[in-house]
C-alpha cells in the first residue's frame, strides 16, 4: 500500500490547454488557463532592447528635475507645461492626479510643490496630442492590441465617444445622446441591477464619486468594486477591527516630530517621493527610520532634494537608519520577533519599555497576546523572515528607545493570502508602545491614487454600512439596496460565469490593474456591453464586451465650465484632507464632458422620470453636489465654505484623539497566525512591482532607473545565487509558471537580471505579470489579490 501511495503522489498530471480559461478544474488534469493563441489582453511578448546598469542608491537630484522636465516639454505644449508646473498641488490649484501624498498644511515651495512622477503624470493627462474618429478608422483592435501599453498611453488624449458595434473590428464615433440611450438601454434590458458592474477608478473626484454610487444604488445594486479592493482593502479591514476606522491616523506634521518612522513594504522614492521630503525632515530633527522591503530601494537609502542646492552639493540625507531586507511576506514573522525581544527585555526591566498605562486605559487583549508570542520559537522566527538575530535585535533596540512611532506601509503588507494580518500586527507593535494619538505617532497606510481614500468616503463600496444607506433614503428619498454587491475579483467570476451583462467603468484600466489577466479577459468579453469612462487609450478599450463605448472625460488638468460658470472638484488625500483641484488648461475637444456629467447622463437615460435626483441641477453647479453630500457624510458641515479655504479641511478622525470606535471602545491586540510558505526545490515566492517610469496602470517610459534597468518591462528580478543553483544566468529568457488547483498559468519571455533581493524570492513587473496570479486566491476578509506572494516556477527558453 505505502509503495502504491508513493507512486501515486509522483505521477505526473495530465497537462492540457485550452483556449477559453477556466476558473474550476476537475481531476488529476492541470488546465493551462493562458491560451496557446494570443488575445490581445497581455502586453506584447517582444523585447525591447535592455540595458543594464549599476542599482542607484539614492533617490531624487538633479537627474530627477531635468527627467521630470524632459517629459513635459517631449509631450505636452510648453506653455501648458508651465502652466500647470506651477499650479500642481498649490492652494486652490490642481490636486496631482498621482498618488495620494497630502501636502503642506502652510507654506508651499514656490519652485513647485511637486515630484519627478506628478510631472510624469501631467504629462501624460494633458499631451498635446488627441485621437478621434479618424485615428480608430485607420487602426482595428487587432492593430491596436499588438501595440504596448506605453505606445497605447502616448497615442494622444481621446476627443471623441467611440463606440464598438457587435462584429466590427474597429471604433466609431457615437453622440453622447445615442450612448447614453444605449447603456440605459442595455441595463433596463437586465433581469436585475445585480447584473450590472460599476467599477471606479482612484482618480474619480469626490464629485462624481458621490453621484456615480447615488445613481448606481438608485438603480437597485451595490455592485461597485473599486481599486482599494485591490490595494488597501487590507488596511481598512484591518484598521477597522482593531481600531474602529479604516484611516490613517497621523498628519503630515507628526513627521517632523516622530522619534522613529517604520516603512513597510513600501518604495516611496518611485510610488510616493514626495514622501521623502517628510522624511529628510524627520532626520534633520532628530528622528530615525526602520526601512523594512525585501528590495533594497534607493528612495529608503538617500535622497538628494532637487530644491537645496546644498544637499545636492553634499549627497543628500541618508534615510533609513536600518535596512532589513525581509524575505517576501516574512514580516509578520519579524515583527512578531522584535516584539517577542521587547517583551522579554519589558520583563526583565519591569514596565520600562512598553506603554502600559496606556495599555490598560486604552486596549483590549493584551494579556492573550503577551502569551501568544511567547509561543513561537526564536529561531523559526528568524528563518521564516530571513533576518538575523543581531540585525533584529538592532531593530529591537530603536524601538525600544522610541516612543513616538509612524508605521508606514504599501502593498507589499496588503497583497497577500494574509495581507489584513500584516496590517494587524503593525498596529499590535503600536500598541505596545502606546504610539496612536500622540504626536509624531500613530498608522500611516500611504494610498496610491490621488482620490482612492476620497471615493471611499463618498460611498464608492460593495458594502455599505447600514447608517450610510439610511442617510441617503432619509436625505435623497431613493430606496437604497441592503444586498452586499460585488468586489473586484467577485465581479470578475460573475462576468466570467455569465452572472454580470453589463461592465461600466468610471476611469482606470480594469484588465490591466486585476489578477488573471486571461480569464478576466474572457470575464469581460462575456458582457454585452462594456464602457470606459477615459482620458486616454489603454488595452482595456480593447479587451470588450459584445459592444463597447468610450466615454472621453475632462482631466484633473482641464477646465470644467458648466452652466453657472467654471467649477471645481475635491479631493480627499491619505491622511484625510479634503481640498478644491480647478483645471486651467483647455480641453482637447469640446466634445469631453466631466464625469459628474457623464454620471448625470447615464442616470437621466437610465431611471428617467423615476428618479428622485433632480441631475440637471446638479450638475449647474459643483456646490449642489457638495450641499446633497453635506447631509448624508458626516464630517462635511459647511462644506463649500470651508473647502473654500486654503488647504481645505480635515476630516474628523478619532484615533488622533486616541478613541476607538470599536465596540467596547478599545483599541485591540490581535493574536496573528504566522503566514506559511513552503516552496519546493525549484518554486520562488513572486512579488509584482512597479517601475520608476510607472504609476499603477500608466506606463510613462520604459526605464526603472533606480533599480538600474533601462528600455525593458519584461524581467525578473532573480537572486544570483538561486541563478547559478537553477544553471542560469543573467541575460537568459524565462517562462515563468504559476499552478493553483489544479491550473496552470504562463507568463512568457522574461530575462533574468541578477538583483539583490532575498533567496528564493523574485519580482517581476506588472501588468505584465499579472496573468499568473489566480483570480480565487485573495486575502482572507479583504479579498485582495495575492499579488505580491506568488508561488511560480521559471523555465529557460532555449534559443530557436
């Protein structure tokens, strides 16, 4: 019997491909879900020419400004690039429509009060060059697929509706009217609102954010995942049951004053630079930083602030104090060996160390956790986060000497199987030191887009609270569905299993920000209709339902004119300000409208008489959709006076005060599984990340600089050790290869680069990478895909 057992475990399954994916597989078969034939839904598989230098080590210079300024004068008009330099991020001015960084509450830098990538993204959104209906006559989808995402980005802002009728192989110009009658058409035709998905992107205004979910919940669904189910989910879940709310706690001026900041699987010198000049602040004043990532990132290590001469002169300020180059998703296991070094010491020193005053006015569940970590061996710790004992004893030490302690963090706590236990055991760490609601302290989860936190708020989620919905019956008159709707990855299985008809999405690149790229490509053309509120071309125009439309939108840059005259939109920023962004340049046609009236038109065409929105008055005006808001959200009394202020306002935010809208009041200590991955010989634990000339979907060149990559996107960042076990080396094409019950999934012709970067872990880009990471495999409560723990293995591709 035991003989029969071991060959039964060693036999090979049967391996067969199939061209439609599939999301269940029966048996002792693998099906290949990445078909044989290419669909146009993944990059292109060329190369294109890499070029590799030495890793840089420090963020920022001279390099970064003439960088910035190169893009703005190679694609936008130059008095449109001088205009907007000078009004991005400014009081009153234009809110970047990158990432969500909060600025200065006083003064600000009269050179520019902006980055190298919010330069980048200006001058992706406002390029002089448009595309109409000419330019979709003269190239088919085909065409356009074969195209990479950078060229598809560069071709030019769109100036027109386009709509792709059922057959037809290319766009054509459609009246705003005629689409708006068709999408109205097609989501009365549904059985029921739950047929419809209503995805948003981070970009969305506060004001088109709180029409889309106030026209989408009249419409009878909550069907409205977003791009924080795929990003910071985690940390609200998180922060929510620990803490009683799903924000951060800390301001952009508790920087200055913290005694020790802790980054967490976060590159702020490429995602969020402008984050570097809070800390450069931070270690003029004293303060330390604890950078914790599996790759070691030049914007963690030093930054050369472009707008000091002297620091350029003298190389910059050092910034991490101590770099640990945790092994992928080996945090939770650090952490809990820093703690468990503390407590013994807490222990040994009786009270010296932690909070305990604190502790016991102020939490829940610190004796069941004090016992929790007393169970774990050392030395399994160490071997599970790849840090040695004397390093973590360093980090144990900083700690212990601190007590005003900001805890930042990205996706590479969030992304994974466990990423909403990572969250918790951040803040278990803060706890103990009684370091949320003091100055200099508290949680600091660093958004991505410019407005993700802000559409939260307005009410852009799949489950709403009972009190909201209320709000808007009370307020509004409209019934409000109670069913909880779809999240990301529950919206593509009920497309892809023929549950969902109808795909809107409110900006943003679906097929290239979501998992799987394969089965959510055949998800989305399962749809008889799809339609993508846009600026610009990108592979999701192209990925579509049975018909499609572009719906072109207004940019943040662009001035909004409406019938009582120029408006204005909001925003709101990861540390919970809310402020004014009013576009200055010219659209590109005058046939762009904004997207509140872009929602306002699909919701006229869609309920008609039955509505109990007034939308034409809305739209008159920006202040109409700011006083209905004012009722129904909490904490936006006065709202068009004080957003009206310089700098705007901050939203209310209890954890600054040290109160806890927990149940009992308290803040909580979780007791946190350590996450396990067992590879196998020839497995590697993948990460995806972005690259320097990146920002989420939006690819702006094809240089990582920092990381010393130049003119290439399909690589994999691969340890030379494990290179030379598995006999390659750098320069060599892989396949890799991802199997999760019972499927198998291909990314093609990546080149192996030698990096610094832990044993067995490996980092690759996306989208590119996308395609092997299983839609059905989330974490736990958040469903956040595991993109950043990926288990794979890597084929060489022999020449020929």
């Amino acid at each position: 019997m035991e003989e029969k057992t071991k060959k039964s475990r060693n036999k090979k399954p049967k391996t067969s491909v199939i061209d439609s994916p599939a999301v269940e597989s029966k048996g002792n078969e693998i099906i290949v879900v990445t078909s044989t034939e290419n669909t146009g839904a993944q990059p292109p598989e060329s190369f294109t020419g890499m070029r590799k230098r030495k890793a840089q080590t420090k963020a920022g210079g001279l390099v970064a400004v003439s960088t910035a300024l190169k893009h703005a004068r190679k694609y936008m008009r130059v008095a449109d690039a001088k205009k907007t330099m000078f009004s991005l991020n400014q009081k009153g001015g234009i809110d970047c429509p990158g990432c969500a960084w909060p600025d200065p509450d006083d003064d600000r830098s009269r050179l520019g009060e902006y980055c190298e990538n919010g330069i980048k993204a200006i001058a992706e959104e406002a390029q002089r060059n448009s595309i109409g209906a000419d330019f979709f006559a003269q190239h088919s989808i085909s065409d356009l697929q074969a195209l990479s995402d950078f060229e598809l980005g560069k071709k030019g802002r769109l100036a027109e509706p386009m709509i792709l009728r059922s057959g037809s192989d290319r766009y054509a110009p459609i009246p705003w009217n005629e689409a708006f009658q068709l999408i109205g058409k097609e989501l009365n035709a549904l059985q029921s609102p739950d047929e419809a998905v209503f995805y948003t992107s981070g970009r969305t205004s506060n004001e088109a954010a709180f029409l889309y979910q106030l026209f989408v919940r009249e419409y009878g669904t909550n069907n409205l995942p977003d791009c924080s189910n795929m990003c910071h989910e985690s940390s609200g879940k998180a922060l929510n049951s620990t803490l009683g709310m799903g924000k951060g706690s800390v301001t952009l001026e508790d920087f200055d004053h913290a005694d020790l900041v802790i980054i967490l699987g976060q590159n702020p010198g490429t995602n969020h630079p402008r984050m570097l000049s809070a800390l450069e602040r931070c270690k003029e004043r004293g303060g330390k930083i604890l950078a914790i990532n599996p790759l070691k990132e030049a914007g963690l290590t030093n930054f050369v602030n472009p707008q000091r001469p002297m620091k350029i002169l003298r190389g910059g300020t050092q910034l991490a104090d101590l770099y640990l180059q945790v092994k992928i998703n080996g945090d939770v296991a650090l952490l809990k060996a820093i703690m468990s070094m503390l407590l013994f010491q807490e222990k040994q020193e009786l009270g010296d160390i932690f909070d305990m005053e604190f502790i016991t006015s102020r939490t829940e569940g610190y004796e069941d956790f004090a016992m929790h970590l007393q169970q774990f061996d050392f030395r399994a710790l160490e071997e599970d986060c790849g840090i040695s004992r004397g390093q973590i004893r360093k980090a144990a030490r900083m700690i212990k000497k601190s007590k005003r302690i900001i805890a930042c963090w990205a996706m590479g706590l969030t992304q994974h199987e466990n990423g909403v236990d990572n969250i918790r055991e951040v803040v278990n760490l803060l706890l103990l030191k009684g370091s949320i609601g003091i100055q200099g302290g508290g949680t600091c989860p660093v958004r991505g887009h410019s407005n993700v936190q802000g559409d939260r708020t307005m009410g852009i989620w799949e489950a709403p609270k009972a009190e909201f919905l209320d709000k808007l019956e009370e307020v509004i008159g409209i019934k409000a569905p109670r069913k909880h709707g779809f999240s990301t990855v529950d919206a593509i299985q009920a497309m892809y299993k023929r549950q969902a008809k109808v795909f809107f999405a409110l900006g943003g690149n679906f097929i290239s920000a979501t998992p799987d790229t394969e089965i959510t490509a055949q998800a989305l053309r399962n749809c008889n209709l799809s339609v993508h509120v846009s600026t610009k071309l990108n592979r999701s125009h192209l990925v579509h339902g049975k018909q499609a439309l572009i719906l072109p939108c207004l940019g943040r840059t662009d001035a909004d004119e409406q019938e009582s005259g120029e408006q204005f939109v909001t925003t709101e920023n990861s540390m919970g300000v809310v402020q004014m962004s009013k576009g200055i340049l010219n659209p590109c046609s005058e046939a762009l409208l904004s997207e509140p009236a872009i929602v306002a038109g699909l919701a006229k065409a869609t309920l008609g008489n039955k509505s109990k929105v007034d939308w034409d008055q809305l739209i008159s005006n920006y202040d109409h959709i700011r006083d209905l808001i004012e009722k129904v959200i909490p904490g936006f009394e006065q709202y068009n006076e004080r957003v009206r202020e310089p700098g705007g306002f901050y939203l209310p935010n209890p954890n600054r005060n040290q109160e806890f809208s927990t149940a009992d009041g308290k803040a909580h200590f979780t007791c946190t599984p350590l996450p396990s991955h067992r590879l196998e010989p020839d497995q590697y634990l993948m990460m995806t990340i972005r690259t320097h000339d990146q920002f989420n979907t939006t690819i702006y060149g094809l240089d990582d600089r920092y990381r010393g990559i130049y003119n290439e996107r399909r690589v994999i960042l691969m340890n030379p050790e494990d290179l030379e076990a598995e006999q390659l080396k750098s320069g060599d094409v892989l396949d890799l290869i991802s199997e999760y019950d019972g499927q198998q999934r291909i990314a093609r012709k990546f080149i192996a680069v030698a990096y610094d970067i832990p044993s067995k872990c490996v980092a690759t880009y996306f989208p590119e990478a996308n395609v092997l990471i299983p839609v059905n495999h989330y974490a736990r409560e958040s469903k956040t895909p595991i993109s950043k723990s990926v288990v794979i293995k890597v084929k060489k591709v022999e020449e020929g």
